[in-house]
C-alpha cells in the first residue's frame, strides 16, 4: 500500500511525531498552541511537515478527512497527580476535541496519549464515556499504561496510551512488546556529554548513574521553571550523582569539582527523553526545557507507531490468540456500572449517547490495563 499518513493535535516539541515519522507515518499536519514549540517543530520539519499554531478548538478536521492516523498527547493537568485532577472539570482538557476530529478526520487508528492519573479509579466514568462515543464511530479501543523504559529509554516515565482502531485493522493490532534487554542507564546514555568540557569527575560520575531517571516533569507556563521536579525526583536525581535544583547552560567544565554534583544541560535532558542530538529547541532555556519535559519519548511514539502500522498495512486478519500477561485484555462478562452523566461534553451529538453492552474490564491487579468491549466484540 501507499505511505501512511497523520495529524497530529498537541504536538509540543515535536516527540511523539518524530517518533510516528520513524515509524512511517507522513503528517499532513502538526498542531500546537505554543508558539517556541511550534517554531521548534519549524526549526527541525519546516519544510516537510505543516504546522498549524493555534488553539484546537479552531481546527477543522474535515480538510484532513481520510488520513491514516490522528495522534495527540492532550494536555495531561486535568489528570495529573500533581495536580487538582479536575478531569473534565478543568479548561484544559481536550479530550472532546480530540473526539470532535476523530468525527471530522476519520482516520482509520487514533493514538492518544496522557499521563497514568488518567488510569485512576477517579476517572473510571471519564474514561468509559470517551471509549462510547469511540465505539459509536466504529472503533475498538485499547487503554494501556506503557513504560518509557520498556522501549529503550533511560527514564520510569509511565504514560496511559488509547489505541483505537477500525476493522478490518483492529483485529491486526498488537501492543509492542517490550525491548529486549535492559534499559541503558543514565550514565551510559549521558557520559560523554558529561565529560565533553574536561570534567575531571566525569568517568566516576558516569560509574555512580547507573540506574534510569525517574519521570522528568516539565511544567507548564503557570507552574514550574528548569528544574528536575519536586522534592522526592530531585532525591532520586541525588542518587544518581544529579543535583536536580535547576538546568545548567553547559556541561561542567575542568574547573567544576570533581566531588560536586553536576546539573544537566537542556540537551541532555533532552537524551534522556530519547530526542536524537540533532532535534534542536527553540526559545530561551525555560521554554526549551519545558518541551523536553513535557515530550512523549519518540522511542515510545516510534514503538506504537510501528505496531498501528503493521495493523494498517496487512488486510486479511489472522486468528486473534489468547494473550496471558503482558497487555492482556479481558472482556467483562457483566452489565457495567452507571456512568456519571455530562463527562464529556462539547462532541457532536451525532457521536451519540452511551450505548448499552459496553462492558469496562481490567486485568485483576494491573493498573491501567484496560479494553472495553463494544458492538461485535462479543
């Protein structure tokens, strides 16, 4: 078949859709509001890639009607741990226009991607009303919380991902399975960085971070500056030989001591994330570090891109086998629970309401494994 193509919504610094560009996806078009974030993605796909700046809310899915793929990472606040977790509560939260463009656009898979407080029992409603109206446009859905160091990036980094997809398609669709071996470490992955300027402390320094990071958290304009996040991640940085209290200009130099905790630079954060050394950041450090922050790990875009095309390019659907274990789904066999009502708001109406039969299911003991069940599933 012909090259796959994409929109993505929320497009920040550019993470997930590098990594869906690696996996063969062709984007029409990128979106995002912040406007250093957009001269970023500018910066590095300019001439390939259509970025659209603004707000969402002012997108008209239906000029990008048939594409392949339409991924997002909506913005994670509503659900955050660190935050009030107001869900649907919060201005911030996309998710109804994410749906309104799965409406317009109607792609064949849809990739979302958010942070785990999503998966919490909090949001058990949220959740199944936003696979409702999936399923009342044909899609079968995925949630899953998947691992940035899984597939090869040195961070903990957990993200709750929706993998929707039409048949034929759906019945192709497996989840990537993890990397094999181990994750590099932070020491591995930043040692040469470390050293580039003469750092007489950087081969012991690179023997001490030899563990992944714990989840770096960007911020956002209202909330948070270069720094490596709040009081227990900059303790887990300590242990790594990283003093977390900020973000340096540049690698320490010959004249930094030896038994001094270095700071990372934006680019090596950005290492960490798994952005090649050749992705470039626009804006002052604040704004650079925030996108890396607050970026989907393009080795984890790339690894679910993959596994969405391989659904998308095959058309005769094998048997569908048992899958014990990892990313194993289960099919609730009971009515499910009452929804609250007005969850998601601000979709077209002929998304149509709650269907019945739609039976919410989770693996006993995982968090964040989850498939409803919808019309011809069963």
């Amino acid at each position: 078949m012909g090259g796959l193509t994409s929109v993505e919504i929320c497009a920040g610094g550019g993470g997930q859709a590098l990594g869906l560009e690696q996996a063969g996806f062709s984007h029409e078009a990128v979106a995002e509001l912040d406007a250093d974030a957009c001269e970023t993605l500018r910066l590095n796909r300019g001439a390939v890639w259509k970025v659209i700046e603004g707000d969402v809310h002012g997108l008209d899915g239906r000029g990008f009607r048939g594409v392949d793929l339409l991924a997002g990472g909506v913005p994670c606040p509503p659900f955050s741990i660190a935050g009030k977790q107001l869900g649907a509560d919060d201005d911030r939260d996309l998710f109804p226009q994410a749906l309104r463009l799965v409406r317009e656009i109607r792609p064949r898979a849809v990739l979302l991607e958010n942070v785990r407080g999503l998966a919490s029992s909090r949001f058990d409603g949220y959740r199944a009303q936003v696979l409702a109206h999936l399923h009342a446009l044909g899609y079968q859905t995925w949630w899953d919380l998947v691992h940035a160091s899984e597939h090869g990036v040195p961070q903990l980094r957990p993200r709750f991902v929706l993998v929707a997809l039409k048949q034929p398609w759906a019945a192709r669709f497996r989840w990537p399975q993890p990397a094999p071996g181990p994750s590099p470490t932070v020491g591995e992955v930043l040692g040469d960085l470390m050293g580039s300027r003469g750092w007489p402390g950087a081969d012991a320094w690179r023997a001490r971070a030899r563990a992944i990071a714990p989840t770096i958290v960007g911020g956002s304009r209202k909330h948070g500056g270069p720094d490596l996040g709040p009081t227990r991640a900059r303790a887990a940085w300590k242990a790594l030989g990283v003093d977390g209290l900020g973000i340096a200009d540049e690698a320490p130099g010959p004249d930094f001591p030896a038994s001094r905790m270095p700071k990372l630079t934006v680019r090596m954060v950005a290492r960490l994330q798994g952005f090649p050394d050749t992705w470039e950041f626009y804006g002052r450090k604040t704004a650079a570090y925030r996108q890396v922050g607050n970026a989907f790990p393009p080795p984890v875009a790339r690894a679910l891109g993959e596994a969405i095309r391989d659904a998308l390019s095959k058309t005769a659907p094998p048997p569908r086998p048992a899958e014990p274990g990892h990313h194993a789904s289960l099919t609730a066999s009971r009515a499910p629970a009452a929804i609250p009502p007005g969850l998601i708001t601000n979709v077209h109406p002929a998304a149509g309401p709650l269907q019945p039969g739609h039976a919410a299911s989770r693996m006993p003991g995982k968090v964040g494994r989850y498939r409803i069940s919808g019309p011809g599933d069963r």
